[in-house]
C-alpha cells in the first residue's frame, strides 16, 4: 500500500535515501550514460569498492553484476557444474535453484527437510557443488553460519556457493570457508529491482575455464570468464542497468556512513522485538520454532485463520505486512526486517500487533 | 557531456517526459512494488499493449521481457537452435550474435560482407533459423524491408529473427513476414538501460518446446514456454526491472499519444536533413555510400583525421556525438536519430556541422 511502510521482502520499503539519489541521478545524466565511459567506469568501481567494504570481502573475490538472482542461479550451473550438485533445500527458493539444475540438464542430489526447519547435518556425500540458502524468504529460515562454514572441511573438493538475496547485510560470512555469494538489490539493499550482485572466487573461474576446455558450454555474454575478465576494467559485457548500479553504490555509501555494525545491532534488535511480540500474542506465532533457524530479516509470523483481518488491521495502521508465499498467502505473514525499516517501525509494528485482539 | 543533446546511439538522449514519469513513479510506490501483485499485472498488461499497438504487433506474437537485447541473443540460440542458424553479418552486433551460437556449441553460419555495406540477396542455403540485424548500431547500415520480407518465401521452413534493436520505432514490420522482433528499451524508446523486449510468434514456441521434448535444455527461468507461461499473466519468470516496465509503458502512452506516423515522418526528415549536411560537406562523408543501406536511426559519418576536432566543435555548441565504433573511434562519429531527438536538435546540428570548416 502507498504510503504505508512496506515489510513485503522484496522488493521491499526503499533504503531512506534512494529518492534523493535519483534526483541527484538525472542532474548528472546518469540514466542516459553510455556505459562505454570513463564516467560509468568510475561509477562501477566506485560500487564494487562500496560492496566490497561493507561486506568484507577479499580481494581475491570478484564482483559482476547480472539482471537478477534468478539469472546468477543459472549461470552458477552453467559454470560451476559438469554434472553433480547437491542442494539443502527447505522452501520455495532452495527448491527452485534445485530445479534449475535439473533443467540445465544436470543431475542434482538434495537433502530436504520440511520448509520452515533447518538441517541437522551437513551431508557426507561428495559433490561439484554444495548449494545453499542462507536465508529462506519464503519461510523465514535462517541457517546458522556454523553450519554454512561448516562444508569446507568436510567437503574440500566441493564449491560452496550461498544464496544470501534477503538477507545481506546483515550476515557476516567467513570468505575462507565459501567461493561464491549472491543477492539482489531489492531487498536488504532497499533499491528498485533489476540488478544482482555475484561475488565469486578464483576457485570459479577455474572451474569455469576447466568447463570450457572441456567443450562444455558455460554460456556466452555471461560466462564467469567475460563477466571477471570486463570487471576487472570496472564494465560490464552487455549495457547494464546503469542507473541499478549507480544507485547501489550511493546507497552502500550512506550504509557505510551510518556503520555497518550499527546496521547489525539494530537489525538484531528489531528482530528481537518482533520475535518477542509474536511469541507473547495469544493469536499469532513465529512460524519457524526453532530459534537457531530464525531469520533475523525475514521474521515469518503463523497468523492461521486472522491472517486477512491482522493485514487489514496493520494496514489500517500504515503498515503493510509482505503475504505469506505461496499456499501459506492464507495463513501466514512475512515481514522483513532490512536496513530500510527504522527502530521506531518496527515498534510500531509491535505495539500494533499487540493490539490486535481478533 | 551533460547538459548536451546525446546523440550516442544508447544509451542516448532520454525521451522528453521520463524524469517526469519517474517522480510519478515514485509517488505511486512503483520503485518498490512487489511483481506478484495485480498492480504490477496492470503495469505490464498496459505496456505490452502500448507495445503492441506503437508496433502493429498481431495478436498471436506474444511479447516477453528479458534483461538486455543482448541475452535475447541466447535466448534465441538456446530455445530455437537445435544445430544451425545462418546470420547475415555486416557489423560488430551482428557479428556478436554469430559468435553466441558457436559459444553455446551451435555450428552456426554466415553470410558477411565488409563493415558498411549491405547484402546482394538471400543466400539459398537452408537453416533452422535466419539471424538478420535490420539495423546495425556498429556501422549505421539498414538493411531494406524488402530484403528481410523476402525470407519467408525463400526460406519456408526457417525462423525468421530480426535484431531492430537500435531502429524501432521507427520501421514498419509485415510480421506474417518474420517469427521474432526484439530491441532493448535505451535506444529508440529514450529510457534509461536494463530492459529487453522479446516479440515471439506460436511457431517459436512450438521449436522450444519441441526441441526440450527431444531433452535439450532451453534454459530455465528464461526459456520461451516459461516467459510465455508467465507473460499469458502479465507476469514474469522472476523479479524483473518492475520501473522499467513501468517507464517503458509510460513512453510509448506518449509516443502514441503524439502519433507514430508523426514519428516516423519526422525521423525521415531528420535523417534527411543530415546525410544532406554530410554529403554536402568538404571534410565530412556518410559512411555507408549506398543509399539503399543508410540507416535513418543511426547515422555514421566519415570524420576522418577531423574526428577530435568536429567532436570538441560540436560539444561546444552543446550537441554530443556518439563515437565510432571499436577501431572506427578515430575516424567516425555516431548519430542517434531518435524520438527523443527533435526537428529542432537536428537542425541545430546540420547548421553547426556546416560552420565546421576544419
């Protein structure tokens, strides 16, 4: 709803200054700026560094832009994977990653659990790649980070790729332990949609060239060798979303002014009170039981049979709750919990739900 | 430079009335609407029926939305190319296509003639699919509608493709005549990067399908069944450039409010006006001698050694040329013929063009 704040995860309430940014964005020509300039040269690095820094990344992990996370999930297959995947998959997203490998003609291997749980264990077998979803957005799951850095050790001659697309900037991810990470920016970023981000190590792009030395396809313009190969030029090899990416690099700016740790602190916070208030109301429950499990910025609420009359409620108030995904549109909620949503929102948020009473 | 008219052949000059759609996109909350709403169904059911009527666009071609032209070039290789498509390259773009089916492992052929020409006649040969590029951005060659037209009796069983990316639009289609028609959204329509539009007719459906029944991978997300599953909705694979859409609809409501016809008189005017300055000149020359191949969306002109000299010229009467293209730099300029370019920009350029006098 317009006007209201908007906790859909994604895309999502937009970060406070991205207005301004786009203002600013047309008086510098940014929106019919060739991408073949110095100028949007200067704006690529200027974004990659923005990221890097905010995310703590290595130098030796490389930044590309694609169109969406959707696409990074097939070009992660097309370069990353001769034949054997192995996915955890506990929801919408880590189940259609799955089926993207089947449909690039792979053979992908998953372990399942029912969606709104974990999982207790990494798996023994090995793989070409472990997929993982680090947060879940259809059902709030969160997997701890023991867990995600747990696969290097146990599987050395695996590519541990993480999906992180509603949850970044929140977590903090040991790069020694993982080779690629993606998000898109329409959601913890709180910009337009239209852009993805992969953060890739050189362990890839071997893979990759290995593929291709091989005979096997790794596709064309988007291949991880053309992607790395005009990053490191700051371009891009097709005409990018310009502007997606100018905006990005504005917006990571005043997140690195105000503080990453700050950003942190208060997205625990948040979480903390929403989880609270769901937990004390006699009508609503947190859909994932599993503390270890709950997402920090996607917090899910069980709302059964008050579902539409709780959203009525909220939206009243000028809050607009994200609806449950899927079959669980009916009995459900979802409200993100990303660097856009102010402390004072989400006791907003709190202190309405707590007055509602059916 | 900003400030200037950007004659670059896109991303080029914005369309007159984008920075307004934008900040009406930002009081409507478009910036940050979830795609899985009936608002956004609305939005892209508006645009792609603009599209349709600007176009001529017959009810039984559906029209998808993709990222860039550019991944619309594998798009057409992976869901229409089982072995060979022949392309007529004549340019850096079209030479591009041909290379992303030999980069997906197609065995692709080619008629080529030298940069600036066109082509004699339909080669004879017979193929999957014909790649033609009406209206090469390299080196502002057109190829004639006859010629494309011709395809459909000479080659009964082929897909007939056609790259208008940097044209339309402006041409007029007989789209009994062709199965494909795509353009990405930076150049004729004047929007900022990040959108392709994808215009597909049954019997590409029918290929894709039939070549994923043999067990070939089409893709995933972006495969024709999935884009056309998903456009029957007004809806997309994933979460895509929801602005945009948005924008695109936005023009092309005031393109048709203005008339095509108007349109495309005035973009023969212009064109007109400027290869008479170039022809006239001493120390300039259109590139493509051939009248028959001159493109009027994209006019190349022979600046030869004055190259530096006419740009910086130009810059200082605030007109901004595009330059050559790749080793052409030196030795060309580029200029856009857009709608968003008006009568009185291009008389303003004709006249400066003509003070220049070394």
């Amino acid at each position: 709803m317009k006007g209201s704040v908007n906790f859909t995860p994604g895309p999502s309430q937009l970060y406070f200054t991205v207005e301004d940014h786009m203002r600013q964005a047309f008086r510098e020509g940014i929106p019919s700026l060739s991408h073949r300039t110095k100028t949007f040269e200067g704006i690529s690095k200027h974004t990659v560094g923005g990221i890097r820094q905010i995310l703590g990344i290595p130098d030796h992990f490389h930044i590309v832009f694609t169109s969406s996370a959707t696409e990074i999930w097939e070009r992660i297959v097309q370069n990353l994977v001769e034949e054997k995947s192995h996915h955890f998959v506990n929801g919408a997203f880590s189940k259609r990653f799955h089926e993207i490998a089947l449909q690039l003609n792979r053979k992908p291997t998953k372990t399942e659990v029912p969606e709104g749980e974990g999982f207790k264990s990494a798996d023994k077998q090995q793989t070409e790649l472990i997929a993982l979803t680090q947060n879940e957005t259809s059902t709030g799951v969160m997997l701890p980070m023991d867990f995600i850095h747990s696969f290097r050790e146990t599987h050395p001659d695996s590519l541990i790729t993480v999906d992180a697309v509603s949850a970044l900037p929140y977590p903090v991810f040991d790069f020694s332990k993982i080779d690629s990470l993606y998000f898109s920016i329409q959601k913890g970023f709180g910009l337009p949609a239209g852009l993805g981000v992969w953060i890739i190590n050189d362990a890839c792009v071997t893979k990759a060239e290995r593929m291709q030395a091989k005979g096997i396809s790794i596709g064309s313009y988007h291949s991880i060798p053309s992607l790395v190969s005009h990053a490191s030029k700051n371009q891009t090899p097709e005409t990018p979303n310009v502007l997606g990416i100018y905006l990005l690099g504005k917006v990571v700016e005043d997140m690195l002014r105000r503080g990453i740790d700050m950003i942190r602190k208060e997205t625990e916070y948040k979480a903390a009170i929403l989880y609270h208030a769901l937990q004390q109301h006699e009508l609503i429950n947190p859909f994932v039981q599993d503390k270890a499990f709950q997402s920090k910025t996607v917090i899910v609420a069980d709302t059964g049979t008050h579902t539409e009359r709780i959203k009525t409620f909220l939206e009243a108030h000028g809050l607009s709750p994200g609806d449950g995904y899927g079959k669980a549109k009916a009995s459900q909620l979802r409200f993100a919990n990303f660097p856009a949503h102010s402390k004072e929102q989400f006791e907003l948020l709190v202190d309405t739900l707590a007055k509602y009473s059916g």
